[in-house]
C-alpha cells in the first residue's frame, strides 16, 4: 500500500497537527513527495539538512514534532535513522516529504519498547535548508 491513504492537512510551512490514515499500514520504506521544492538537492547521506517535521505512529500517537516545539532542527542525512536518510537523498531544498518507516530502517527490535506498537512511523518533513 502507498502512501495515498495518508491525510495530512497543510501547506509547506504548516503544522500538519495530526495525520489520518485509512487502511492497512504500507510495507517497506515509502515515500511521497508532496510539495516539489525548487532549490539545492540533498546529494547524499553526508549532506546536512535544517528541517521541520511531525512524526506519528501508525496508530495515531504522535511522538514527536519540531513544528509544535517551535524548533526546526539540522543533522546529516546519515546521522539520523537510516529511513529518513534515504528517503531525502535526492529531495530539494523547500520540499514537503511524506515519510512511512518501517521498524527495520528507523528504530530495529526498540521500536515496540519505545513507541508501543510495531507499525511503521510516519513523517512529514519540510526540508528548510541543505547544505552539501
């Protein structure tokens, strides 16, 4: 399943609040591009992005959102878990990117311990900046 059956509510910029879903959750690392930017591409995994984002489980718990803490944050695209990293290789600077993460590329056996289910984790990430 792709990511069609995700609702996210917004415009780059916006704080998707709360992500609905229906159906089943996807299989396998998906990602959607739902706002094309139009600067500099992330090349690589050693490139640095600044970004906003908002992750909820697939359960509808969000655990985590630099949009409500007010706070966008940087890293290196292989610093941060290994689904992100590849799915903003090759995205552009001023893209919103819709993210599921299966357990296997995000956070192994503790996804369970630290989210409370199995299911993939969603994101959605404005891409503010990239610096290669």
């Amino acid at each position: 399943m792709a990511l069609e059956n995700v609702i996210v509510e917004g415009m780059f910029g916006d704080d998707p609040v709360d992500l609905q879903f229906e159906g089943s959750a996807p299989t396998g690392l998906q990602v959607q591009v739902l706002k094309e930017g139009e600067g500099k591409v992330a090349e690589n995994l050693n490139t640095k992005v600044y970004v906003n984002y908002h992750g909820q489980s697939w359960d509808g718990k969000v655990f985590d959102s630099s949009f409500q803490r007010g706070e966008p944050i940087g890293f290196g695209l292989n610093q941060v878990i290994k689904g992100w990293g590849d799915a903003l290789v090759g995205k552009k600077e001023g893209s919103r990117v819709l993210i599921s993460v299966p357990k296997e590329l995000g956070y192994g056996e503790q996804t369970k311990s630290m989210f409370g289910s199995e299911e993939p984790l969603v994101f959605v990430v404005d891409i503010l900046y990239v610096r290669n």
